[in-house]
C-alpha cells in the first residue's frame, strides 16, 4: 500500500523508487501483487505516461487515510512525550522566505531541535502531495478544497511609484489617469495573467488593465522594478516595504482610493491526522508569525 501510494503521489515508477530507497523493479513487483490480491487494475500504463484507473483512484484516497493513520498512531505510542522530530519540507514565496520566516528560525529550532527544515521558495503553485510538500504559505483565496488554510494575517495594499518617475510623468489623482502611465504588472504563474490594479472609493469600483510596461511573477524582482522607476506598482504593506517609503525610494499615490487587501494563509492537505511536526510548525507559524 505504502508503494502504491507513493507511485501515485509522485507519479511515476522510477521517482517512487528513489524516494523509497528501494529498486524499480522492486516498485513495479509491489504493485502487480497489490493489484493481484485485490483482483482489479489500478494503474494505467502506457508508454509516455502512467494514470490511476477508477479503481485504482478509489483505493489511492482510502489507502492514504489509513497509512497516514497508522503512522499517526505508531508515532503516537513509540515517540510518546519526545519532542516531534523528522524531516518537514515547506514552501514558502521567496521574499517571505527572505525576509519574515527564515530570521525567525532560530526560535522555530530551539523549540523543535530534532526537526530538519527543508524550505523551498517559490511563487509558483505546488502540488503539495506529487512534490512531497507538507504545506505552504502562499497570499490570496484558498481555492483549493483538498487544502485546509489558516490565515496568518491580511495586508493593506498600497500604489506606489518612486519620486523620480513621478517628477517626470506627473502624479495622477485619479485611477483613470494610468491609463496614461507605466504600470508594472504581476502575472500568476499558474495561470500567465496579469492581476489589474483595482481601486475602491465609496460605492465606485476601478480596474486598471495596462498598460504594462513589463510584467513579472517574482516578488523581489517586481519591487525591484518599482524602485528602478520602471512605473506605478501596488505592492502589499508590510515592514520591508515601508522601509522604502521612509527612505523616501517608494511614494505612495491615491491614498484616499481602497485597494482590495491580500489576505495570507499557511495551506496544508485535508487529511485527518497531520504528523506531529506538520502541526507544530503550523501552530508556530500562526501563533509566531500571524500579522507580521
């Protein structure tokens, strides 16, 4: 079982194997005797890709729950009162990585010193059971049913530009007039669009589309054109951002429009059972970093 669901999770034969240690023909072995015993198929072999059959989904869902449970319970009677320990893998985006999760660390590891941290940093979206992910803190609408979301805080999202590009193109009072201006874009890695700047006033709702003057999917490479004075940005407030307003690189602009707030969540699978490290870390992201 525990073979079987690896396969599926990582989607190949060859990728199972090598998380398991164990040979692939070895892998393919497990899988025809699973699929023996229980007299169905429940997997899809062709050439260039492998699938799980009706069955083989079914048993998949059901199979994952009770290993996750059996694990839950050996770890619960062997590790009873030692503090949580293993290998926990989370993805973060890259300047909350930089800038808010890894300078608290060290307060994560003198709680849980037996837990080995592996952080990725990305933007993109993460298929947290085919990656081997335990969770992930991303901003905006948790969408996704299969993720349970904890919200860790929510962010007032300012317009800016720098004072040299407003100096030169003038600095507009109203959200229609960038439509006459440089705007800096920032477009969904998973889906290639670019989110419009929005802007709410009383019972008045702007969107602003473009035009854009360049488009980018990184968080720190999207500051980074603000501040080159590429154009107009909304960018979320948070203290590495005020920094540049109190430096005076970044001025924010119609400050008496609303912009649609971003709200932040640590996402993690909707099993039943967490491990107790997939816990503990969530609790201590939520209590230690919520409404940073």
């Amino acid at each position: 079982m525990r073979v079987f669901v690896r396969v599926i999770e990582s989607g190949s034969f060859t990728r199972a194997a090598e998380t398991l240690d164990l040979p692939k023909a070895s892998v393919s072995q497990y899988v025809a005797r699973l699929e023996a015993h229980l007299g169905v198929r429940l997997l899809q072999r062709t050439t260039r890709r492998l699938s799980a059959t009706v069955d083989g989904s079914a048993y998949y869902e059901r199979a994952r729950d009770l290993l996750a449970d059996l694990a839950e319970l050996e770890s619960g009677v062997s590790n009873a009162g030692l503090s949580p320990r293993g290998r926990l893998r989370v993805d973060v985006p890259a300047a909350y990585g930089r800038h808010v999760l890894v300078p608290a660390l060290p307060d994560f590891f003198a709680r849980y010193p037996d837990i080995v941290l592996e952080v990725g940093s990305s933007d993109r979206p993460v298929d947290l059971l085919q990656e081997g992910v335990d969770c992930v803190i991303r901003g905006g609408e948790v969408h996704d049913e299969a993720l349970i979301g904890r919200r860790l805080t929510t962010y007032e999202v300012l317009t800016c530009a720098t004072p040299s590009y407003l100096a030169r193109r003038g600095t507009p009072e109203h959200p229609d007039e960038l439509r006459q201006h440089d705007l800096i874009g920032y477009f969904s890695a998973k889906t290639g669009r670019i989110y419009a700047l929005d802007f709410e006033r009383g019972d008045q709702r702007i969107d602003i589309d473009g035009p854009w003057r360049v488009a980018l999917n990184d968080a720190d490479s999207f500051l980074a054109a603000g501040i080159a004075g590429l154009g107009v940005l909304q960018v979320v407030r948070s203290a590495w951002i005020e920094r540049h307003i109190e430096s005076g690189a970044l001025t924010p602009i119609l400050r008496d429009w609303r912009c649609e707030p971003l709200a932040q969540h640590i996402l993690y699978p909707s099993r039943r059972h967490l491990s107790s490290r997939v816990r503990v870390f969530v609790d201590w992201v939520v209590e230690r970093l919520g409404d940073h």
